[in-house]
C-alpha cells in the first residue's frame, strides 16, 4: 500500500501556505479523504493507503487568497495523478495568485 503527503509554499510570501483546505478524490467524485495544512505548509498524511489507481488533489486556493485579501485567479487547484506501486508519493505545490507548479516529490 501506498501513502501521499503534501507540501504548499506561497511564491509570493515566501513562506509556508497555512490553512489550505485540501481534498483526495479517488477515480470518482468521491471524497476520499480531507486536511488543512499546518502551520509548515504541510499535510503528512492524507488517504490511509492508497491502492494502484488514479487520484485527484483539490486545494481550495481561492479561499486562502481571499482570507489574505489577495485578488487571485483560481478558486482551486486539482492536481490528478497516478499510484502505480507500493511507495511513498509526496506532491508539492508552489503557488501564487496567478500561477502554480508542482511536481513529484521523495
């Protein structure tokens, strides 16, 4: 079985992104599992284990831009990706009002 964790910088503070509400969506709209992240940008576990299969991240970006009081362009950000064996994924996400990157992580 497979575990996922997530990590969120804000580009445009320089700092961690505190307080983003994230979802795991399974291959359906189904939610499978949900956090917020800490005060170090981090969620260390979301989803117990996850089997080989396709999955969706959903942070709630337009939310934590808001509280911020910062214009912002997407209201969320879905990053789908794949587990295809028996390891650690951890998906990292670099944001700002107007853009984000991401990428997998170790």
């Amino acid at each position: 079985m497979s575990t996922l964790s997530t990590h969120v910088l804000d580009a445009v503070r320089g700092a961690p992104a505190t307080g983003i509400a994230v979802a795991l969506h399974g291959g359906g709209p189904e939610e499978l599992d949900s956090g917020v992240t800490a005060t170090d940008g981090r969620i260390g576990a979301l989803g117990a284990e996850l089997v080989a299969g396709t999955y969706r991240l959903v942070f709630d970006t337009g939310a934590y831009f808001a509280g911020l009081r910062i214009e912002s362009f997407y209201p969320e950000i879905s990053i789908t990706f794949i587990v295809t064996e028996d390891r650690h994924y951890h998906i990292p996400l670099l944001l700002s009002p107007f853009a984000f990157s991401t990428y997998r992580g170790s």
